[in-house]
C-alpha cells in the first residue's frame, strides 16, 4: 500500500471483544509513525479475543479495512494484528549452546546465536498449543550477564533466556482465517500487551519497572516490564464489560443504558466526587418512565467492581512474584478512560499510577492519542516495522536513543511472528535468522 507521494503505508488493527481499531500510517523522516487514517467499529463475532461467529467477524474487519482503505486512498493488502485471549499463557526459559572447541573460546556467530535461542525454546507444548511469540531478554557469555547483541565477542559457553508466550492453536489460525477471508494477509501477529507497551510505555518505565494494565472489555492483561524488556505476562478473564453489567444488573436497565451512563458520567473513585450529589437521569425505555440514580450510588457500583479486578491483578502479581519488582503502573484500554481508575489502581497498589497515552506517533487527535489506541497503535511501533537504511545497526540504534530517548520504536526485544498450527516462521527460518532480516 502506497501513498500518492508513493510512500509506504502500514496497517494495523486491534481486534476486541467489543471494538475493532484500524489505523494506517507511514514512517517520517525521522522513522516515527505518521498517522493517515483511524477507523474504528463495534462488533460481536469475537468474545474474549477468539472468533465465535466468523461470518459476523470477517464482515466487521472487511468493513473497517474498506473504510480505511477509503480514507487512506490505497488498497490495502497486508495487516498487522493484535491478538488476546484469557487462554494466552507466558514463561521465561532458558537456552544454551556450547561456542568454543575444546574448552577454547571463539568468536560468536549469528549460527551460535540461533543455536542457543533454539534451545532456549524448545519447552513442551500441550496439544493445540502454540508459540506465538519468542522475546530475547538476556544473553550470559561464559557467565558474564549482557542484555545486547552477543555477536563476534569470544566466548566458551553462551546461554539465553527468552519470554515464551503460547496460545491456542485454533485462536491463531482463526484469526488468520477471519483476515484471509477478507484477501488481506497477516503480516504479524502480536500479542495485545506486547504492541500497547510499546506506544504507551517511555524508556524509563520499561527500564526501571513497571506494571502494564491494558483492560478490555472482556479481559484484563498484565504485563512486567524489566529492563527494556516484557518478563511477565498473564490474562484475567474479566474486563470493563463487567463494569457495565453490574450498573445494568443492580438498576435494572438495559446494556446498552447502563453503557452510556457509565462512559458520560460514570466515577469508579468517590474521592472524586464533590460533596453536592448529583442525580443523574436514567432515560425512559420499555414502558418505564425516566428515573434518575444518585452519582454516588453509580460511584459505588463502578467503584466496587473496578477494586475486584484491581484485586484480582494484584493476587496474579504477588503469586508470580514481580509485584514488588515494579516501580509504577501503567494503565490502558479502553476500561482506564473512566475517571477514577489511576486513583484507585494508586491505592491499592501503594505505587505511582497513571492512565496511559500514544506516545512517539505523529499528526494525532488527543482522542486518538487516549489509551484504547495503545494497543494498534503499537503494532506499529515494533522494532521490525522501522523502515530498512543503509547504516549498520548499530549506528542506527546510537542515533535514535541520541534524537529520542523514550522512543521505543527499533529498540531491541520484540519478537513477534505468525505461526500456523503444523510450523512457524521462527521454525521455518530459524530464530536469529529471523531477527538478523529484521533487526540488522
């Protein structure tokens, strides 16, 4: 896809439970994304990131991408996606490879690099499982710890330690089937938190610790962030849907009512509420006349089941240990737009808590810049997206973290790949090769 300064445009959509995002964009000058277009629509063929009706799904996205391709002024033929689901698991495992011959160091190759990752990923896998992304965290040459590229240092003894994250096999080929039903092909497929994190998150945050809370409608992730790097990822099954349902539930309203009420005037802190109570008016619907509820009470009800999921994320995180291994926390989604949320999720955690925004893409609204496009908006922002130049990489690396500092775009640790349910690309080209056509 081109645009008509023939430029190369980029495509990436989020597909939710409740909402599909789409967006098209192309690299600036400076390798930033350059926002085209933004589209976006409710749909109901997918619940808890997997397609239940795939006729109702491929509509939605052959819908929204025609839209974009509408707006954009291109055709569009290939897509980035995200994917989530309460069944998409995480690990860390570690890897190693003998480099030296006899107890002799030599220099390390991309051929030793692939070796030692390849053994770092070799972990069982439940039947119908698969290995949607393998994250490099950290090398050790002859147990010295190092966090970059090992390439041409001498060495004995190399070893790895990779962020694994597996999903349902039918998850994966559905969501491809659902894309290739529309004549468009997956270009990557990511997992949610992986691409939020890396539009919404700075350098720092990554660097220092920090907790990433990306709540949908029907799920809740989580994800760690060590050292430049994701190192613990988990799903709640439960998501700001939910929020909705108890107010519908509790007042007796529709859905759809209780929806409007709790995204025009809905508080989950009563911190925040001044001492004069308004009421606010519930509008009339079947037969029944309009009412009104206390803003207090609404408070109440959002407030209750904002503090369960906060709760629920906080037991994942103690059992896991990287709780007290965080510094602050992030939160995104949709669910973090209702007033309140950074407060609560502040005390609870007993940690600096902030709604997240879009950072490092040009020409945004401020509403597109708000934490529920974090997610497709950091499909394109993945180091593989960069636009390829003719410098060394590491040339290219100086010169980013000198211009931008929190810039996540090209820094090293996504790795991201579509992997079908007989063989992956990781599989088919051998993991470093992989990083080595796309990082180098």
């Amino acid at each position: 896809m081109n645009t008509e300064n023939n430029q190369d445009v980029f495509v990436a959509i989020d597909l939710g439970s409740a909402t599909l995002k789409a967006v098209a964009a192309y690299y600036d000058e400076f390798q930033r994304p350059y926002k085209i277009a933004v589209c976006q629509r409710p749909t109901d063929g997918i619940r808890k990131g997997a397609v239940l009706n795939m006729e109702a799904t491929v509509n939605a996205i052959e819908d929204i991408l025609s839209q974009l391709e509408s707006e954009a002024g291109s055709e569009i033929h290939t897509v980035h996606v995200a994917f989530s689901s309460e069944h998409v698991e995480a690990q860390n495992s570690d890897g190693v490879a003998n480099v030296g011959l006899r107890g002799k160091a030599q220099s390390i190759t991309m051929n030793d690099v692939e070796k030692v990752m390849d053994s770092a990923q070799a972990v069982p896998l439940p039947e119908n499982r698969d290995i949607a992304a393998i994250i490099p965290l950290n090398y050790r040459i002859d147990n010295h710890l190092i966090t970059r590229d090992p390439l041409h240092i001498q060495a004995v003894r190399l070893e790895a330690r990779v962020h694994i994250i597996t999903a349902p096999g039918s998850l994966l080929v559905n969501l491809e089937q659902a894309i290739r039903n529309t004549g468009r092909q997956i270009q990557a497929l990511v997992f949610s938190p992986i691409a939020c994190a890396a539009a919404v998150l700075s350098k720092n945050e990554r660097t220092e610790g920090v907790i990433l809370i990306e709540m949908g409608a029907s799920t809740t992730k989580i994800a760690v962030y060590l050292e430049d790097h994701p190192h613990y990822n988990t799903v709640l099954p439960i998501g700001a849907s939910s929020l909705t349902k108890d107010l519908a539930e509790v007042e007796r309203i529709p859905f759809s009512i209780a929806e409007t009420l709790k995204v025009e005037h809905g508080v989950c802190y009563r911190g925040l509420l001044n001492q004069h109570i308004r009421q606010i008016p519930i509008p009339p619907f079947g037969g029944r006349g309009a009412e009104m509820i206390a803003e207090s009470k609404m408070c109440d009800i959002l407030q209750a089941r904002m503090t369960d999921i906060a709760q629920a994320t906080l037991r994942r995180l103690e059992v896991s240990g990287w709780l007290y291994k965080a510094k602050s926390v992030v939160i995104a989604g949709g669910g973090s737009q209702l007033p309140g949320v950074s407060e609560l999720f502040n005390r609870l955690f007993q940690m600096p808590a902030r709604t997240a925004y879009v950072m490092g893409v040009e020409n945004l609204t401020e509403e597109e810049s708000q934490a529920e496009f974090g997610t497709v908006w950091g499909l394109l922002k993945q180091p593989y997206m960069a636009p390829k130049v003719e410098v060394s990489s590491s040339q290219v690396q100086q010169t980013l973290d000198d211009v931008f500092p929190d810039d996540p775009l090209l820094k090293e640790g996504t790795l991201s790949t579509k992997k079908s349910k007989k063989e992956s690309i990781i599989k088919k080209k051998g993991t470093l090769s992989w990083i080595k056509d796309n990082f180098f």
